[in-house]
C-alpha cells in the first residue's frame, strides 16, 4: 500500500512526516530508514503500561537486527499521559529502563490527529478493521521503506507471537537484497 497525500497537507511517506522527540528535537521516521519499526502510541498511567517492559525486550533483542521501537505518547485515553515530556521520560527510564527512542506527546485521533496517525488509523489490523486508535499501545510494525505492514491492537501484547511474526517478517524482508 503506497501512502497518498490525504485529509492534509504535506508529505507522502511516513519517513516525511515531521514528529519532535521528547526532548525538543525535531525528526522523522526517516532517521530510521532501512530499519524495521514498531511504532507504539503509549501511556505512563494505564493499565497496560507494563508493555512498556516487552517493548524493551524486543528493541534488546532484535535492535541489532534492524528493529526500532518508537514509542509515541498520548493523553486521549483516560487522561493516562498527563505528565510533561520531561516527566514521560524519567518514568520510562527509571521505570522501565526504556533505550528506544520516545516522541513528543501527540493525538492520535480527532480532529487534532497528529499527520502521523492520520495514516496509520488507514491500516487495518488482523481483523480487517482500520480507523480510530482504540486505545493506548496500539502497534504498528513498519518495514524500512516507511511502508506499514502490520496493526496490532492494544491487548496485543507485544511479544505475541502475531507481533514478533510480523516483525520477523518485515526483519527477513529488509535483508533480501534489491527489495
């Protein structure tokens, strides 16, 4: 599925689209071009904030593999990010020993849906199902083209077999010469 200009304007790959990380750097996904990604929308304050924990182990374990966790911050469910950016990253560092890259708090639906999120709410996930982000930590494997490959909702824990499939996968297709 190749990304379309849509319901805004500006870039047509997700590697183009401008995010900041959480420490005021301006960036795109393009830092990470050639490398598998699991983009994350997260929350210090919920219930299944312990993913945060798998995160880690699979950014560990297959990062030298060419895999990025990205984790993306929200505070539309519940209220479960209210912290500052300098809050988010103590929680996840102290907490949860997280040494993937982390981005500016962003919302992933409505009206204010941050561009990124515009078109990842396009991919549909195991059941057929796109549109909204339902709830925190939703996933999306992402292969190093910038093409997303896979959605995973938010029960999905990320070392589900589903999950690691896919990245293993998207892992397997970066290596195969002149893709």
């Amino acid at each position: 599925m190749r990304l379309t200009e849509r319901t805004y304007s500006g870039p047509v790959s997700l590697h183009d689209i401008p995010l900041t990380t959480l420490d005021g750097r301006p960036t795109t996904l393009g830092e990470h071009a050639g490398r598998v990604l699991l983009a994350v929308n997260v929350a210090s304050r919920c219930g299944l904030t312990p993913q945060y924990a798998d995160l880690e182990q699979l950014q560990e374990e297959y990062g030298g593999r060419g895999l990025t966790v990205v984790g993306i911050p929200c505070n539309q469910f519940g209220g479960q990010e209210p912290g500052t950016n300098e809050e988010i990253a103590q929680f996840c560092s102290a907490t949860y020993g997280v040494s993937f890259p982390m981005m500016d708090k962003v919302d992933v639906n409505g009206e204010d849906r941050h561009p990124l999120f515009v078109e990842l709410t396009q991919v549909p996930d195991a059941d057929g199902e796109a549109g909204d982000v339902g709830w925190n930590f939703e996933k999306w494997v992402i292969d190093g083209t910038g093409e997303p490959v896979a959605r995973f909702r938010s029960r999905v824990e990320p070392t589900d077999p589903q999950v690691v499939g896919a990245i293993e996968g998207a892992l397997a297709g970066a290596d195969r010469p002149n893709r």
